[in-house]
C-alpha cells in the first residue's frame, strides 16, 4: 500500500490555496464543503470559478505574494500557483512545520494526494490510483457512482440516530453487528432509498423491540425492464436487479436484461401470450404476496414500464390489501423508446403538439376505442399489442375521418439489435406488415411525424439490410432491420 487512506477532518480548522486558477477554486471549494475556513493567496484576482464560492464568509483572499508567514496555524495546504519554484517553495515551507501539502499535479511534491470522491455524506468512498493515473480513478468514481444510490447517506444518519439505543439494547460488538447487517440488507434499506424514511424508522425500532426473534419480513420490487435495450435500465432498476432473491418475470422482458438479474435468484416465468395466458394475473398477484410474506425480496419485471399497459396497478392494490410493502420502479416505456430508435419524434411543432397512448387489443374481432378521440388532426397515436388488429385499427381510423394516406409505422423489436420498421400509410401498412411477417412484440404509430423517419433515422442494426416495401408515400415505404 502506497499511500494511507484517511478522512481527515476539517471541521472549524483553517486550509490555504496558494493560486487563483480554476483549479485552486476546486479545491478551495472541496474544503469549503468540509467545514474548513479557507485563504486564498494569490497577488492577482481570482479566477470566475472562485465567484461561486462568494456566498460564504468562510472564504478570505489575500492580493498578495506568498509568504511562509501565510502558512502559521493553517491544518491543510494546497499550492496550486502553477509556478514550479513558488509551488515548491510551499511545499518546503508546510513540509518544515509538518503540515499536510498537496502540490497540484506534482505527486513528488505531495504528503497527501486527492483521490476521486464519491459523496453520500456521511458516506464518503475515495478512489485513488496514487497519482499514477487519474484519468482511470476518475473512469471508477462514475462506475461507482451508478452503484452506490444517492440515499446511502439518508441511510447512514438514520443509522447514526439509533446508534445509542442498538448499543444499550445488545451488549456485544458481535450481536450489533449481527443486528445492523440484518438491518441493512432488510427492506428497511429500500424504504430510505425510495424516500420512505418514516417507515424506515418504524420498521427499524420493530426490529430493536422484536430482537432475534423478529419475523422475516420481504418486499415486492415492480420493475420496468424497458422496451428491451438493457442500456435504456435505469440505476435503481439494475440495483434491485441484483439483489432479488426471487425473480417473476414476463414474456417480454428480454434474455439479455433476464442475465442482468441476480445470477443465483430463483425465476418465475409468468408471462402472458396473445390469447392465451400462462398464469392468470389474480393468481401472479397473489404469488407476489406469498413469497414476501416468506421474507423474500421479490422482483416483478415487467416489459415497458409497470404504469403502462403493464398491470401494474392491479399488482400493487393486491400487495397493499395484505400489508405487503412494495416499490415501483419506472422505465423508459415503448412509446418512447421505440419510437426514438425508429427515428419518430412523438411530438414536433411542425406535425403534432399531442400524443395519445392506447392498446390495440382484440375482442370479438372488434377494438372498443374511441375512434373520434384517436382520429383528431395533428395529434400522434401509438398504439401497443396491435398487431393482431393491425387490418381493423387501420379500417377504423380511415373510417373515422383520417385520411388513407396518413403516415404509419410498425416497428418490431424496437431498440433491440432484432429491430424492424415498417414505414407506410394507413391504408399500406397492413399489406406490408403482412409482407414483412412480423412477430410480437410490435408498436404502432400513425401520425404526421411518420414522415420524418426517412430523415431521422439514426439507428442501422443491419447496415446491410436492403428490402424496401413501397407505397404511395412522398418517399418510399421501407422495411429496416
């Protein structure tokens, strides 16, 4: 080990920036943030950076060279004048009076170096490559940055606030600690993380009245995996991914968001096909229900997001009538993501200023939508599950007043390497679908801003693909891959 990791504490103690430059308000502003009351020694004015750092009256800047008599009672020093001999004349100066110095880019120079931090006060988790490449600690911090959630630090005051009571209540290092990994990995964390800090709160001093014989208790994770792009995840999403010890999941989730889960999870497979279900949902609802109830962390992935078309208000309901505690994470639903992958702006000032969402599910060979709504002009439909009815959806529309040479578009396996869009008109677009042979899952959008795809498509899975369907459009219909 190089170099000794230490937080230090700068709470009331006194730091010095030798420098005026936008680096040394970075570092000013990092001390600043620690508590510290901070000079800046610079005989020219402050660069613009150090203009944000005005609110305070912790801040003081001396219009003057430096001297060593700058350096009497300060805890921390940084040299950042980027004048080599000035910068290693601090260094000598603190060096001499045993005070930790940092010499901006000069590791030779330093007693202490700054690693990349990662800030969840009062978590703190510094990366540090010991000068050797900061470039590579700074690719960490972000990796990092996506796994540690934003509430740890929420987390670790609520901890903070029972330390006392947890240490009164078990009288050994061994049982505390056995009581706070079991707190931890509890839902109690989940319910910080989400916001719920009053339930936090209960549940923890549930847990301390409860003591070894408190009850296992689970918790249900509703979770949109997307259109089917494992990069469109949200963070939260890919955090209760990997610590599920259960997985229910649907037919539309994709394999490679499916590998993303926890690998030693148990999976359930409840998904639905067109006409025929696999697990009625009352009863998908109520295995929710009794695998939290057996002390499990279950994940409900859900295609798209749980909002939309999903049921996943169904689901909930039933985990709030039995006292289930549940989050629901939002995803990047179809409208949006496939759409965006197909080059189709659901809105544009020049084509539509509205968007209407609908399922084109069949029933007795009829769709009960409102046709008069859905077929007002400028406005975008996008219609999920369609494809079955993609003949009576378009019959409806040209019916109900939209014209037969309206923009449309069907897109198969949107966002996904499988993508395939079929671009056409109203009264088109069911021959061609035909033609391509599409397969669920599928999206449809009818709209002027169809038209703006030939120009703004920007996502070529198949660069190679060549099949063009044409059509009467302005320019031809095509199939993309």
């Amino acid at each position: 080990m190089d170099y000794l990791p230490i937080f230090l504490d700068l709470r009331g103690r006194k730091g010095l920036v030798v420098g005026g430059s936008d680096t040394a308000a970075r570092k000013a502003a990092l001390m600043l943030q620690a508590g510290a009351w901070v000079t800046a020694v610079t005989p020219g004015i402050l660069a613009p950076a150090f203009a944000e750092l005005a609110g305070t009256d912790r801040l003081i800047h001396l219009r003057t060279d430096f001297t060593d008599g700058h350096l009497e009672g300060m805890d921390v020093v940084f040299a950042v004048s980027g004048d080599e001999a000035l910068d290693r004349r601090v260094h000598d100066a603190a060096r001499a009076r045993h005070i930790p110095v940092n010499v901006a880019d000069r590791p030779g120079l330093c007693s202490f170096i700054m690693p990349s931090i990662i800030d969840r006060s009062p978590v703190m988790v510094a990366v540090s490559s010991g000068g050797e490449a900061p470039v590579l600690s700074r690719l960490l911090r972000a990796r990092l940055e996506t796994l540690i959630p934003a509430g740890y630090g929420r987390l670790a005051a609520l901890a903070g606030r029972f330390k006392k009571t947890v240490r009164e209540k078990f009288t050994s290092t061994a049982e505390r600690r056995k009581f706070w990994e079991r707190a931890f990995l509890s839902p109690i964390s989940e319910m910080v993380f989400s916001g719920r800090e009053q339930e936090a709160e209960a549940g923890l001093q549930a847990m301390l009245q409860a003591g070894e014989g408190a009850p296992a208790t689970g918790e249900v994770y509703l979770v949109g995996a997307g259109p089917g792009n494992p990069d469109l995840l949200t963070f939260r999403a890919l955090r209760l991914m990997q610590q599920a010890d259960v997985v229910v999941y649907d037919r539309l989730v994709s394999p490679p968001i499916l590998e993303m889960c926890r690998r030693d999870a148990d999976r359930l497979y409840v998904g639905k096909e067109r006409d025929k279900h696999a697990v009625p949902q009352g009863e998908i609802n109520m295995v929710l229900v009794r695998l939290a109830r057996e002390g499990k962390r279950v994940l409900r992935l859900k295609g798209g997001d749980p909002f939309i078309f999903g049921r996943g208000g169904e689901e909930i309901e039933t985990l709030r009538e039995h006292g289930v505690p549940f989050q629901v994470v939002p995803a990047v639903t179809a409208a949006a993501g496939v759409a965006s992958y197909a080059g189709i702006p659901l809105t544009h000032r020049d084509h539509a200023q509205a968007l209407v969402l609908v399922t084109g599910h069949l029933k007795d060979g009829s769709m009960d939508l409102d046709w008069d709504m859905l077929c007002r002009p400028r406005q975008t439909i996008v219609i999920y599950m369609g494809l079955k009815g993609l003949v009576t959806l378009c019959e409806q529309m040209m019916r109900h007043g939209l014209p037969g040479d309206t923009p449309a578009a069907i897109v198969q396996q949107g966002t996904t390497l499988n993508q395939k869009t079929v671009t056409g008109t109203l009264a088109s677009l069911p021959t061609l679908a035909a033609q391509a042979d599409l397969k669920p899952p599928t999206l449809i959008i009818v709209g002027s801003v169809v038209s703006l795809h030939a120009k703004l498509n920007w996502f070529h899975p198949d660069p190679g693909a060549d099949d063009h369907w044409h059509t009467p459009l302005d320019k031809p219909a095509s199939l993309e891959h």
